[in-house]
C-alpha cells in the first residue's frame, strides 16, 4: 500500500466511478484499475461493489475513507514540515547528548549553528551513555546525537562522524607532585584519591581503567 493508491481511492470516491477518476488523475484507466486491485489485495478486503459499469463503496471501503483521507492529510504536512526545514528557514533541531559532550564541544557547536541559521532552535535530550543516544537517533526521537567514547562507536545504519579527541586533565591542589603541563601516566595516578563522576558513566568507566 502506498499514498498513490490511497489517492487514487479517494479520486475514485469523489468523481462517483473509474472513468472519471482516472479522466481527473490523467492516467489510464487499467492502470487505475490495477492499483485499486493491487490495494484490495494488500488489504485482503474489496473497497468497491462493481455495478455494471459503475461502482459503489462497499462496507469496507466506506470504512477505511476517514482514515485514508488523514494518511493522506498527514503526509502532506510531513511534506510541508520537510520543505520549511530543507531551506532552513525554521524549525528545531533535537540532538541528544551525554553530559561531558553536553558542556563541550557542544556548547561551540551550537553557537556556529545558531550564527549560520537564526532562524533555528536547538534542543537537547540528554543521554546518559552512547547506546541511548544511539537509540534515541535511532529510534527518530531525536536527529542529531553527541557522545563520547574511550574507541571508535560502530552503529549500524547511523553515520557517525568524528567530532574531536578530548585529553583527560588532572586537576590537583598547588604544591603537590603533579607538575603543569607534564603528562601523567596511568601508574602516576596509582593509590591516589580522585574525584570523578558517579558509577556507570562513561568518564567513570575510563577512570576506572586507568587507575
């Protein structure tokens, strides 16, 4: 079933007959003919009664009017949405973003977004880890997702781009042992007392390993 066939039921209804139907449409009888048949058959129910060489609703097909008419109602609004966004003259963009990613680079992103096209919002949904901010992608809830991860993310069917690789920075009081600007090795932060984010979180996970 498709919205060519919901029309050309809904033509068929509204000029009373094939003949007509197919006169307005500007396509060939048979070929009105034959998707009607086609549509009948994915339905598993007959939309008409044929009546020599009229036709009329039948149970079913009277039945199923209001709603192919709102299929068809809400793709034309889909198609209206769509042309308004294509031009980027309006709209929101839904981005789901974990909570690092969600300070920075997002915060930079959206302000180059916002500058390029004013006429644009941005909302955030916020994810926890990368698998629901894939599934929020996904799932069409939101458009745009933003995470991070320690290795590349393989998402089947989702084009992931490289934003940029974010280094760890250790954070201590003045007059300790951690000097400015010399990197640190994973047994340098040995036995020491960290402050990091909760349990399950990506950034935990990743300190976990180092330490």
């Amino acid at each position: 079933m498709d919205a060519r066939q919901l029309e050309y039921f809904l033509a068929i209804v509204e000029h009373g007959g094939f003949s007509k139907a197919a006169a307005a449409l500007h396509v060939a009888q048979p070929s009105l003919s034959q998707a009607m048949a086609n549509l009948e058959s994915d339905l598993g129910v007959s939309l008409f009664h044929r009546l020599g060489r009229g036709v009329v609703l039948s149970e079913a097909g009277a039945e199923l009017l209001e709603p192919s008419r709102r299929v068809l109602r809400d793709l034309d609004a889909v198609r209206e949405k769509a042309a308004g966004l294509s031009g980027l003259h309006g709209g929101t963009v839904e981005i789901a973003v974990m909570p690092s990613p969600g300070i920075e680079p997002l915060t930079t992103l959206v302000q180059r977004f916002t500058a390029l096209h004013p006429s644009l919002r941005v909302s955030t949904q916020a994810a926890f880890t990368p698998e629901e901010v894939i599934a929020l992608v996904r799932s069409g809830a939101c458009e745009l997702g933003l995470l991070g991860a320690a290795s590349p993310v393989n998402a089947p069917g989702i084009e992931v781009l490289p934003v940029e690789v974010q280094p760890f920075v250790a954070v201590s009081a003045p007059g300790g042992d951690i000097q400015d600007a010399v990197p640190l090795r994973p047994q340098d932060l040995a036995g020491r007392k960290l402050i990091a984010s909760r349990r399950g979180s990506l950034m935990r996970t990743i300190v976990d390993d180092i330490t």
